[in-house]
DNA sequence: CGGATCGTTGACAGGTATCAATGCTGGTGG
DNA sequence: CCACCAGCATTGATACCTGTCAACGATCCG
C-alpha cells in the first residue's frame, strides 16, 4: 500500500490563487487580502485508498477539500456493522462539522487514491469574523450536506433493493464528468442502501448480465434508461 | 380547524430583545446595534396542526423559527408515497436553505399547532454582511440538520421494524423536556423509518401491549430501558 | 346517528437476511 | 515464474420478516 504522504506545505496567497480548481472549492470568492489572513500552513495530502482521514470523535482541527477521489463517511452502529451517510468528491467538505463542534461525526475514509487541502478551523473562523466574502461558499457546501442527506433519505433507503441499487448507480453515475465512475465494494453499497452485502453482489451481478452495468479497469459504465426504469 | 394567523409583525429591536426564547433561537449572540439593521417586518405566524408552512419548490424568501409546537419536512417520492426527512421543534430553523439556494428543498407541515417567526432572507444576508454576530448561531444550525440527518440514516433506516420504531420513540422522547411527548400518526411513523403505515401500527400496537409505550391525553411516554434493549 | 378518518388485526405472497460453500483475483514469497 | 493465500464476489438454500390486500373497530365531528 502506498503510505499516506504530505507533499506541500504553503501559507494561502502563494498557492491557493493558482489552484486548478479554484472554482470549485471553499476559497472561491476570497480576495487577494483575505489570504493574507491565513496564518497557519495549508497543507496538500495524498491518501491512499481505504485509510482513514479523520476519525468520529476525534478533536476537530481541520476542514478538508476534496481535490481528487473519492471519500465516505461512516458511522459505527452498536452491533458492529457499520452506515455509510455520504459519500464526498470534488470540490466536497469533509469535516465541515469542525466549524461548529469540537470533535469529528463520522470516520472519513477514502475509497480512492485521494489527494486533500487541509485547512485548519482557526484560520476559517478567522476568515469569517472579517470578510463576508467566504460566507456564500460555506453554506453552499452546508447546504449540499443536507440535499445529500436528502437524497440518501429519499432515494436511498426507499422501496426494494433493486430500485436502491438502481438509484445509488445513477447518483454516482451523475457526479461523475466522464462515461466511467468508481463502483464501492458490495459492502459498502449495502452500507449506502442499507442492505446485505450479499444482497447487494446479487444485484449487481444481475445489473451485469441484464447489461445495465458494466465494469472494465477504467471504473463502471451504466445503461441509464434501463436502470431509471426499474421499480 | 383553527385558521392560520398572523398575530403580529414588528421590526427587530422592539421584540425580539424581549424574546422568551432568545438564548434558543437564531438571533441568540446579535447586538443591539445589529438588531437595527432589520428592515422588513418580522412576523409571529401561528399555524393549526396539518397545515404547509411553505412547500417545495416555492420562492425560497423567508427562514422559519419554531418557537412551539412540531413540524415535519417531507419529499414527495414519484409513485406517490411521501416520505418524512427530519423533524423540527423548539428553536429549530425551518427553510434554513433559502440562504443559499432560491427554492424550499421540501414541504414543510405542521404536526401540531405551531408558533413560529418568520424571517426575511434578505435580512440575514445583510446582518451577515455587517457582523460576524450571525455566523455562529447559523453554523450551530446547518451542523444540527447533519446529525439529525445523521440519525435518520444511521438509526431510524436500518435494521428490523422493531428496532427502528424503538428508535424513533427514544429519539422523539429524548428531545422533549417533559415526561411526554408527540407520537405521529402511523403514517407518518412509517414515512420517517420507511416502513408501511401496517407495519407501524402493528409495531406501537405490540409495544403499548408490552408495556414499553404509554398513550395519555397529555401525550406519550416509554419505558426508556426496555426500549433500548430491543435489537 | 351516520360518515369519515385513523388505527388495528388477519392472511398470505414475496423479498431479504442469514448461514454456508464455492469462485475469482491480485499480491507475496519461494 | 509459479504456487499459494487472503480478501472479495458470487451463488444456493432456507427461515423469517414485511408489504400488500382486506376487513373490522374506534373515535371524532357534524
């Protein structure tokens, strides 16, 4: 397994202003100024798959934005097992909880190679007191937290295994730019539908040979009509 | 059925100052100062049980403080069915997206009779601008709606009928400050746990047997412990 | 005194969890 | 280079649970 690795390290202004990816992330609307108020280093993770970025109840220091790959957030239930709420990429927040709380709510553990922004809290919060400028992007990304939750609520959990599997691969077809998206595991996609694992392998071998779902090394491929039509 | 009623419109400092209720709700931390930014009249609504707030897809202009009573947020689901995604009560935000998107994300209805005051967007969004006095009470509420969004999915969609409705009894219970609190109707259960209105009443029908839920005119209570144990 | 709405209960078919065994595949070390 | 292993995926058999259809009871209100 490749090591979980920290590869840069730079004070705001220098670096975030020449992100690829700008657009999409929580610095968006800031100003030249306002990066002059980071204080503490930023720092620019890669994560090898299944590790663990932050765990639940840990102290909170750290907002994280999704550069590339994927990332879920679990909660352990009593019995062992385990629920997976969300499921976060590009341009996603992962310990958003961090601004509010003193300890994280869920394990956050990649699914994918990931690469992350670590920002710390304080300098978020030191944002906050003196620009409206980062305001807008915080509760844009508060609020896809609760359509997520929304979806998984209404699409997720509703109805027969079939029609939840059938959702979940539309949703992860859909955010994803390119024909192919990344498939979870069978456990992990009966922890997103709340469903058995074994359940969840039955349905997708069926998808396969119904030839709704594809699997090649670039990742999977969908048949979206057929897989909106199943009930 | 008691109409909806506008009992009273005022601007900021002249009430709100005086709210019994102040150290719940969303205008907790502000200033005198800041109360002299709001504009527009804030209004003090009371709604009879069963009735809309606002509903999907409408104009998104005004968040919704509960000072009393209890409302549901549901999703309609296309076959028809509904389902319900959260519960709001005391101090609770209702229509908190309306900060960042332009439209209400689900319907929102009264379970019983409820008090509210409603809040002009625009308002927020200026006090926001001005003073970083907001910013707290607002990150406290997006946090609230993940980890009630958290509990649905992670104990209130998995697991047997039984265990669900156990759960959504300790959870109704656990928010309440006296010994009793609101017990849904049996669609509704079966709306907030994905289960069948059949399902729902058989389960509460069996607990109230069992001895682990009692129904009064005052309300419902339960047997904490017994409840608790059930898998 | 109906009628409407909601809650309860029964019967039954179908779906899913569970237990178990068997493929499959990528990585490791001989 | 190949055998082996560990982890994951697949598949089968079965019992149990829950959705569905249906009927009946309770309660409230006009």
């Amino acid at each position: 397994m490749k090591p979980t690795s920290i590869n840069q390290a730079w004070n705001g202004a220098e670096k975030c202003g020449h992100c690829p990816i700008r657009h999409l992330v929580l610095f968006a609307d800031l100003q030249q100024d306002d990066f002059n108020q980071l204080h503490e280093p930023i720092h620019d993770l890669e994560i090898a798959a299944g590790n663990a970025i932050y765990k639940e109840k840990e102290d909170a220091q750290f907002v994280y934005t999704i550069r590339s790959g994927m990332v879920k957030l679990v909660r352990y239930l009593p019995n062992g097992s385990y629920r997976i709420v969300r499921l976060l990429q590009l341009g996603d927040l992962a310990g958003i909880e961090s601004l509010s709380g003193s300890t994280y709510l869920h394990h956050a553990i990649t699914l994918q190679d990931t690469s992350v922004c670590r920002i710390p809290v304080k300098d978020i919060e030191q944002l906050n007191f003196n620009t409206p400028n980062l305001y807008k992007q915080l509760t844009a990304r508060w609020q896809k937290v609760q359509s997520d939750a929304d979806i998984w609520l209404a699409e997720l959990t509703v109805g027969h295994a079939k029609k939840r599997v059938a959702n979940l691969l539309l949703y992860l077809s859909h955010y994803q730019s390119g024909q192919y998206f990344y498939l979870p595991g069978r456990e992990d996609i009966g922890a997103i539908v709340a469903i058995s694992t074994e359940t969840a392998s039955r349905t997708i071998a069926e998808f396969k040979r119904l030839g709704y779902l594809f699997t090649t090394h670039q990742g999977a491929s969908i048949n979206t009509e057929k897989l909106e039509q199943i009930q």
